[in-house]
C-alpha cells in the first residue's frame, strides 16, 4: 500500500521543483557562465588582470545608472532620459570644477541628477503623462540644456590644477579604481533596499499590480517619485565619476543614447521584466556585465564591430521573448 504512495509522491515533487526554476534567472546567468569560459578559452588576454580591471571600470558608470534604473521598471515606469542626465551632470561638474572648485562641481553633478529625477517623478505621477513620452521629452530639454552650457567649449580637465578632482574617480583601493568601489556600494544599498526593505517591497507592488497595492494602503505614486528621483542622483553620480575618471565630458548626445539603451538592455538581458513587479539588482549587473564580455570579447578577438550590434539585438530579442514565455506560464 505504500509502495504507490511513496510513487505518487515522487511524480509530483518532480513537476513542483520544476516549477520552481527561476528561469529569468537561468537565462543570465547560464550565458553569462558560458560567455566568460569561451573568452577564457578563447583569447589569452581575457582573464588577465589588466583587462578584467579595465573593464570594470569602465562599466562602473553604467552599473551605478543601470541598478537604479531597475528599481524604475520594477515599480513599473522607464526612464529614458538617464543618459542625458548622465551628460547634463558631467558638463555642469566640468564647468563649476574649471570655474570655482572641485566640491562645487560634484554638488552640481549630484543636484542636477536628483532634480531632474524628482521631476520625472512628479510629472509621470501627479501630471500621469505616460513616462516613455515624458522621459523621451525631457532627454531632448536636457541635451539642449548640456549644449547651452557648454557653448561649443571643450571641457578639459587633463592640466595637473585639476588633480584632486579626478583623485575622486582615479585613485586605487587594494588594486581597484575607486569608480568600482563606488558602483560596488551603490550595487549592495539599492539591492538591501529592494530585497530587504518595506519601499523595495512596495516597488513590487507598485509595478505588479498597482490598483490592488492602493487598495492595500500603498502610495503608489510615492513610490514611484522615489524610484525615478534614485535614479536621477545615480545618473548625476556616473556623470561626475567618468568625468573624473576620464578627464573630459561627452561632446555630442549620441553619448546620451548610447548610454540610455545600453542600461535599458542590460536591464531587460537581466531579466527585469519591462511590464513591471519582477527584477533583481544583482541580475541587472549580470546583465550589464553579460554586454560587456560581449564587446570585450569581440574587441579581443578582432570581429568585425557590425556584428557587435547584431549580437545585442538577438539578445534582447531573446530577454524579452523570455519575459514573455515566463508571465505566460504563469497564466
């Protein structure tokens, strides 16, 4: 008699730890495993510290935009302006370094990231215009912004008079530039405050569900004021960092863009779910992470850049088509 029990149990416990996987996590993390061992195997630079430090580095301005751009889509918004923040911030620190002081330049960066935050905000919230419009229009009054500040100057900070500005980003800290250490907090307090804090929760719920989290007490549109103007400050943050860390500011907005579609897609590669109430911090920067090998690698083996691009759009293509396959199989 217990022999078909003890069976009948075991059918069903396969299908229920089934059921469990977490696929979006499987999705990154497996490509992302497979990719680092082929360019390990592959090319005899990869692994080296030189190389594997570089590219942390310069990744860590995205990171920092990217892991609080997550916290947007997760309570159920997008912002497309973050590059163009990114890019408001660098010229205003540039400028208010060169014309006044270094501290003076980084307040400016961080201001400028945190108001144009809370005003995408207020007006995706209060005045419900829908954030992919708003946040597209305010990357063009932003750009426009950038372009009237700078007035056709090339801001340099290469003379040695600028030396404890990029101290900020440059100096080293048990081998690593201070930019990674910099994306590593920011990386570890928004994951603490998404996984293990009541705002994190009601992110969830916001993007989720939002009518039943109001029915449920939350302030939805508080949440997501808060979202928008975290990733605001950490779009003036990157600004100020690459600023010191390259010495120079971005002079065309293509730099807008492309820093606004590389964070949306190493979100979206990461498994944050573009509907909303589903993402992880650490996926994104698996995500992030995952593009970067990409370039790394192509760059290292000396493939043509054309089919980098191709490369990207067939992965995100399968990220969201992922996305789709998983709310699917949770009708």
């Amino acid at each position: 008699m217990t022999e078909p029990l003890a069976i009948t149990e075991d059918r069903d416990a396969a299908p229920a730890i089934w059921r469990r996987v977490h696929w979006r996590s499987l999705a990154i993390v497996v490509p992302f495993l497979a990719v680092f061992i082929a360019l390990s195997i592959g090319s005899p630079t990869f692994l080296t510290p030189l190389n594997l430090v570089n590219l942390l580095d310069r990744q860590s301005g995205l990171l920092i935009i990217a892991v609080a751009s997550t916290l947007v889509l997760i309570a159920g918004g997008i912002d497309l302006s973050v590059g163009a923040t990114y890019m408001l911030a660098s010229v205003l620190c540039a400028h208010f370094v060169i014309a006044s002081s270094t501290w003076a330049g980084v307040v400016a960066g961080l201001a400028v990231g945190l108001l144009v935050g809370l005003v995408n905000g207020v007006v995706t919230t209060y005045l419900r215009i829908n954030a992919l419009i708003a946040t597209l229009a305010m990357s063009f009054i932003i750009s426009g912004v950038s372009t009237a500040v700078a007035q056709g100057r090339l801001l340099n900070l290469t003379d040695a008079q600028y030396a404890p500005f990029k101290s900020i980003a440059q100096e080293r800290f048990l081998g690593l530039p201070m930019t990674v250490w910099y994306a590593i907090v920011v990386i570890v307090v928004l994951g603490v405050v998404l996984s293990r804090t009541t705002s994190g929760r009601h992110m969830y719920a916001a993007g989720g569900n939002p009518e039943a989290a109001r029915l449920a007490g939350i302030r939805v549109t508080g949440v997501r004021i808060l979202a928008f103007t975290i990733t605001g400050f950490a779009a003036g943050l990157a600004g100020v960092l690459d600023t010191a860390r390259t010495s120079g500011v971005p002079t065309t907005s293509a730099v807008a863009t492309t820093i606004t579609f590389t964070v949306l897609a190493g979100i979206v590669v990461g498994g944050t779910s573009i509907m909303g109430g589903e993402g992880a911090v650490w996926r994104t920067v698996v995500g992030v992470l995952f593009i970067a090998l990409i370039y790394n690698g192509f760059n290292l083996l000396r493939i043509d850049p054309l089919f980098q691009q191709i490369a990207l759009g067939v992965i995100l293509l399968l990220a969201v088509g992922i996305d789709a396959w998983t709310r699917y199989r949770r009708r």
